[in-house]
C-alpha cells in the first residue's frame, strides 16, 4: 500500500484507495493498532468512524476509488518528458467521457463498478427487484425477481422473468452481480501522432491544419509559411499515416513508436517532420523543468560556482538524456 507523501500530487487519494482495496482487512487492523497502543486518540477516532456506519464508509471509499482512479492515472500518465503532448488529446477527452457517464441515465448506470458491488453485496434480494443480464448475441435484458423459493436451506433460489417472457432460476451467488443498483485545442497537437491521423483519415482536411496557427511556435516558423506547407503535404502524411497502429495505454512504448515512425519518413514528409520536432519538444507539464532544476542543484554546489556555462550545459544535457 503506498505510504503518504507531501510531495506527490494525488497522495492523500491513492491511501484512501489503498484503504478501499483492502476494505475488509480494515476492522481487524485497527484492533490490532489498538491492541499494540499504536495511534491512540487517531486510532480511537478511526475506529468510532469504522464503527458508525461501515457500509457507508466503504461506499464513500468505493465512490473515491471509481471518481478518481482515471484522473490519478492520468496525472502521473503526463508528468513525463516524453510525447505526453499527443496523448493529452486522448487522455483529456477519456476523462470528458467519464464524466458524461455519469449523468443519472438507465444508459449511463453502471459507471462505478465498486459502489455498485458494495451496494450489490449489501443488499437483500426481494420480489420485484430488477436485474439486467448481458446475453451473447442478443443484447442487454432487463428482467425482475418474480418469486423465491427459500425451501432449500443452503441457498434460495430465486425465479426470474425478462422482458420478453422468459424465465430462469438462479441462485444467490449467480443472480448478485446482475442486481440494478441505480434507480488551444489539444486536438491539434494530436496531428503529430500518426495513429490519430490514420483513425481519422476522413475527418481531417486542410481546416485542422490551418488550426497550427494558435500554436505559436509553429505559427512564426520559416516567416510563417511553415503551415501552408503541411497544407501541401497533408495528403501524402495521411497517405503514409494509413493503417499505423501503436500501444496508446504506455507512454514510453507510444513515445517510441511515434518517434520511429518519423525517422522512417522524415524524408518524405520535410515539412511536417519540422513541425513535429517543434511540437514534440512542447510539454503539458513541469516535470521536465523541475528535473533540470534538481539535478542542477544535486550536480553543482559551491565548489561549482566558477564554472563556465557550456560545461553546465552540456553536463546537465548527458545526465539528463542518462548518458552520465
């Protein structure tokens, strides 16, 4: 379980997920910390709050966990210096859609798998509680708990029936996870990915590559001619952009896919080739900058103070690129 940290951004979130993960050790282990004297007055007040409400307290746990996992992920997905700058489109608008999900909808239900289970585990199956069920091949059925059969002393069996009249008999274990528990763009960076381009051959046209305007360095290249020119060899980067593939979930292996498809066609896209190495020097963070800084401050100290620039230039240059 990761420990707290001042320092890491979603820190006081990624404990309370380990909590969450380990919900159900949680009763046991705060015993413990009493029995051992550990924490007294926290460890007292933890155990007031565990023992008010434990269900609502896994469920306000769950709820965190599903709210903010996509966004922890995210952050610490874009704090590299790699080509994060052709995943934020990507990133940015997946966390757009979860958002969406979770509009109280019947098609958006379901978007907090945790909240749902806890939910789920906790409650007591009745007459007239609906369930959905995903068939293969025919689609998502909602049907309700029509009668139960408690004879059975090991496990009722509880009879279903689906919109379209059909029935089926389920246990407990087999009908509970089906329960129904509810009642500057960034796109324009985008263009520099070549799997983006070749997902979206039909879309893009000379409109989005007249939008490299607002990024500014760009925008002033070569006199600004710069972006009439990707104009002109737009049709032949999309042309070699078509059926290019890359693993989108890990920013190293798209960094390096992405970048060992320019230097294959580099030559035969000059103008867009220029471009990319403008904006795939751009971040969407710090972290490239606060290395710098500390290494700056680790490598040299006082007895450094009379160096000469380019020597601390080109010593941070190798350290950094992990030549050192």
């Amino acid at each position: 379980m990761v420990g707290f940290s001042n320092v890491r951004w979603w820190s006081r979130q990624e404990v309370e997920n380990g909590i969450c993960e380990n919900f159900g050790d949680l009763h046991a282990f705060l015993q413990e910390l009493e029995s051992d004297g550990v924490g007294d007055a926290t460890t007292r007040k933890m155990q007031a709050l565990h023992q008010v409400d434990p269900l609502l307290l896994q469920v306000s746990f769950a709820a965190g966990y599903d709210g903010t996992l996509s966004m922890l992920k995210t952050t610490y997905e874009m704090e590299g210096d790699r080509l994060e700058i052709l995943l934020v489109y990507r990133r940015v608008e997946a966390l757009r859609a979860f958002g969406r999900s979770l509009r109280e909808d019947d098609a958006n239900r379901g978007t907090l798998p945790n909240v749902d289970a806890v939910i789920r585990r906790a409650m007591t199956p009745a007459v007239g509680l609906a369930i959905k069920k995903d068939f293969p091949e025919h689609g998502v059925f909602t049907g309700h708990i029509k009668s139960i059969d408690k004879d059975d002393p090991a496990d009722f069996v509880y009879l279903i029936e689906y919109e379209d009249g059909d029935q089926k008999t389920m246990v407990l274990a087999e009908m509970q996870p089906l329960l129904s528990v509810h009642g500057s763009s960034l796109r324009e960076y985008a263009l520099f990915d070549p799997s983006f381009v070749a997902e979206n051959a039909d879309a893009i046209d000379s409109v989005w590559v007249q939008r490299l305007v607002s990024v500014v360095p760009i925008a002033r290249a070569d006199r600004g001619k710069l972006v009439p020119a990707l104009e002109g060899e737009l049709a032949a980067y999309i042309a070699k952009a078509k059926g290019f593939t890359c693993d989108h979930t890990d920013v190293a292996t798209f960094t390096e896919a992405v970048l060992s498809w320019w230097r294959n066609h580099a030559k035969e896209l000059p103008q867009w080739a220029k471009a990319a190495r403008i904006v795939f020097s751009l971040s969407p963070n710090s972290c490239a900058c606060e290395r710098v800084l500390s290494l700056l401050k680790n490598m040299f100290g006082e007895d450094q103070s009379s160096c000469l620039a380019d020597y601390l230039q080109g010593t941070l240059m190798l350290r950094y690129n992990k030549r050192l």
